[in-house]
C-alpha cells in the first residue's frame, strides 16, 4: 500500500471539544499505526465565524494530547485561487449553472413539498436558463439523475444513495466563493489525502462529494465515518480539552477515554499511547454510537495516575499545589514521597493536590475539620498523643519501619492498641481523619513537623 495520509480538518470557530479530539486521536492513531502521515488544515474560509484565538486553542490542545502533525498546517483561506481554478474547470466543462432562485423562491419550494409530504429537493429549474447578470446567483453542480453512488464506508460499510436523492449542489456564491462540500475535496485531493476519517455527521454529504472528485477528474478517497458520541451535550461541547488539563487529568487519561469511544480491542480498558499506536485498526472501529461517561474518564484518569512513578506525578502535581499557593518544586522530595502516599487514591491530579497540601501547610497553620476533632482528639486521646510526643522524641531513625517499630512497643507498654494511637495521631497530623498511613505520614513529614503538630493537638486546637 502507499503511503497513507489522514487529516483533521477543524473550523477554527470555538474550542477542541472531546469529539473534535476524538476524530483527530483517531486519524492520528491511524497515521501512527500505519507509518504514514497525520496532516491538519485549519478551515477558516468563514472569515466571519473563524478567529485565530480559536485556531490556537486548537492547536494547543492538540499538542497537550500528543497529537503532533506532520508537515506545515494548511490554512484553507490560502487556497482561494485553487479553488477558483476548479469552479473555472467546472464552468468550461458545463458541469455548473447559475441558480437565480431567490431565497423566497426557495422557501415556497420547500414549503410546497412539504405540504406535499415529500422531501425536498431543488428540482433543477434554473438549469439552461440564460444568463441574466442583473440579478444575484449561486452556481449549482449538476448531479446525475441516474444510477446510485456508492461508497464503501471503512466503517459503516457499503452505503448507497440513489442519485436522484442528490440534489444540484450549491458550491459557490455569486462572487465565486466557494462552499465546505466543494473546497473540502479539492484540498483532500491537493494534500493527497488517502483516508477521510471523521464524524458519521458527515456520511449524507460523502456521496456528493464522491461526484464532485469525479466531475474533477481526481482520486476519490477511502471513507471512515466514525460513530456519534452519545451525550455531547451544548456544555460538553462548549468545553474545551484545555478544562480537561485545568481539572487534573493526563493526556494519556484522556487519550484512552476518548479511544473507547467507538474503538475497542476485547474488553481491556486501560491503554497507555503507546499502547493505542500499536492496536488501532480502522478495521476495529464499532458502528454503534458510545455515550459519554465522565465518570468513566475520571476512573480511567487514577488508573492511569496510579501508574506513574512518583517522580513524574510530582512533576505533574507541582503546577496544580503553586495554583493553590505552595512555591513548591517539581523535584521536591518531600513532594515526591508525599505523592507516593496518596497515589492510590487521587483521581485527577487537582484531587492529588489536595490530598498533599497537609503536608506543606507551615505547622502552626494547619487546619482542623470540626468533626474529626470532636470524636477524634478526646481529652483522654490527647493525653495519650502527649506520652506518643514524648516517646517519638527519642527516635533517632525516622522511617516509616522504625516508626512503626516504636510506636509498637510503646503500645504494648502502655496497654493499648494501636488504633487509640492512630486515628488521634492520623488528625493531628493532617488535619483529618482520612489520609494516608500513619507511618507514611510520619515518615513523609519528617520529625520537627510530626513533633510540633503532635503538640498542637496535646494543647488543643
Ligand atoms: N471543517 C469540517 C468540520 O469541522 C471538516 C469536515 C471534514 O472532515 O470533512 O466538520
Ligand atoms: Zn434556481
């Protein structure tokens, strides 16, 4: 086979919402599976609707998701005389004709087949008429009457549209510029795009543009329309990727989500990018439609932050404690042993921060939740912290280990057991009754702090 070459091809009209970067992850990963070529055009002949924030926004979204293209990006706006040329190719070969139709004339149309309860379809009135160049016109591609226009969908299978479903297009205003269904196809053609992976929205205007490559003497391309995603409400729309990056997952978290969505290979669930390059086949693309499940994309996020060695979590949790005050390094080690101890449970990496500001808050200003206060730091619990405070004095090796050692037999002398000692200790060092370990704890927050917080809590908080 040669060279394969997919492409995204995003209006720059609003934000990369997830089934924007569903269709890129998809065209991506199959540019990457195959050794071929992942290419982007920016869609911006609406010069009113496009704006380069937006192309932007896009652009950086993609590169947070790992979804690098190859070659420079293509701004269809630069390609006005390519498109020109080809309406010029059509108009000399008569494939096209002026339609004065005026919109109230559309209208009635419309109006009249509905009444006639069928749907409706320009019936080609202004083909042949003569030129009147006092009145306003869009030129119309003359589609065949006869036959059907097939096209083998890599995903959707064999769809056939009988032509006479085909309505004479509109692809160009009066003043020659041209609409999506006509420069979309000269653009795949001029970027020799192989595949055209995108959204089943587009499957009806598939047939259409199979005529018009046609008509242009050029290369009709393979199709995968990819199925609709479930549950992509306005909100989620209107939702950036960049929130997603703002609420603490990783791209790979989302990368996995958003490949579920109509891809699956048996019933795993959890892949790295990696991963995903290496099993994606267009050919194991499901026809059915998912539905959204953030839920589902928050449990895959912690499976995924479960994964990574503490040193990279801390480097990804760094930016999310400086947005909450901490001037904290990424390379910290307190941090990365902090990180470790809270791995297991964080689901989004604003969640880990969270869970790890206890730990950086300066001693005297850590705060204590009302409730676990009142059942936990007990007259008779604080009077057993200050005995644990004075024992934990004479420790000299402070590891989670010896600390749990000491703690142990001090225990035993005293004639209790541990859970007196942990839940009073778990609240006077964190602040609350849930967290981590208690030997972890200790050990991550060092002597001096265990120490001073201890104390506060012996004296009253
Ligand atoms: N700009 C179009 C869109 O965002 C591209 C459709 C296509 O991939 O052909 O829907
Ligand atoms: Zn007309």
């Amino acid at each position: 086979m040669s060279e394969i070459r997919v492409r995204f091809a995003p209006s720059p009209t609003g934000v990369l919402h997830l089934g924007g970067a569903r269709t890129a992850l998809f065209n991506w990963l199959w540019a990457r599976h195959t050794g071929g070529k992942f290419l982007l055009r920016i869609e911006d002949t609406d010069r009113q609707r496009s704006t380069d924030e937006s192309t932007r926004a896009i652009m950086d979204a993609l590169k947070w998701l790992g979804l690098d293209w190859d070659e420079e990006p293509v701004f269809q706006s630069t390609r006005i005389d390519a498109h020109k040329e080809a309406l010029e190719k059509l108009i000399a070969q008569h494939r096209v004709y002026k339609c004065y139709c005026t919109p109230e004339e559309r209208k009635a149309m419309r109006e009249q087949a509905q009444a006639e309860k069928r749907t409706f379809i320009y019936d080609g009135r202004c083909d042949g008429k003569s030129d009147d160049s006092s009145k306003p016109f869009v030129w119309r591609f003359r589609m065949p009457k006869e036959g059907e226009t097939v096209v083998n969908d890599l995903v959707q299978g064999i769809v056939r549209t009988p032509n006479e479903e085909l309505e004479d297009l509109v692809i160009a205003r009066s003043d020659g510029s041209p609409l999506y269904n006509f420069v979309v196809v000269i653009d795949d053609a001029a970027m020799g795009v192989t595949h055209v992976i995108r959204g089943k929205d587009h499957l009806t205007n598939t047939p259409k543009q199979v005529q018009l490559y046609q008509a242009l003497g050029l290369k009709v391309p393979e199709f995968g329309h990819l199925p609709l995603i479930l549950g992509l409400s306005k909100r989620l729309r209107s939702a950036g990727i960049e929130s997603y990056k703002e609420q603490g997952y990783t791209p790979e978290a989302v990368n996995n989500y958003i490949a579920r969505l109509g891809w699956s290979h048996g019933d795993q669930e959890q892949f790295s990018s990696a991963q995903l390059v290496e099993l994606f086949d267009l050919k194991d693309v499901n026809r059915a439609e998912g539905a959204l499940n953030l839920e589902k994309m928050e449990w895959l996020n912690q499976q995924h932050l479960q994964d990574k060695a503490p040193e990279v979590l801390a480097s990804l949790a760094a930016p999310f404690l400086m947005k909450i005050g901490f001037d904290i390094k990424e390379d910290d080690p307190q941090l990365i042993r902090a990180c470790a101890t809270v791995q297991k449970r964080a689901r989004t990496l604003v969640d880990l921060a969270e869970r790890v500001r206890f730990y950086f808050v300066p001693d005297e200003s850590l705060a204590y939740e009302a409730k676990s206060v009142k059942k936990h730091l007990t007259e008779e619990a604080r009077s057993r912290l200050d005995k644990v405070r004075q024992m934990l004095q004479d420790v000299s090796d402070w590891s989670e280990a010896s600390l749990h050692d000491s703690v142990q037999a001090f225990c035993e002398e005293n004639e209790l057991k541990l859970k007196h000692i942990a839940q009073p200790s778990r609240v006077a060092l964190t602040g609350s009754q849930t967290g981590p370990g208690l030997f972890e704890i200790m050990d991550t927050l060092g002597k001096v702090s265990t120490l001073a917080r201890l104390g506060r809590a012996v004296e009253g908080v």
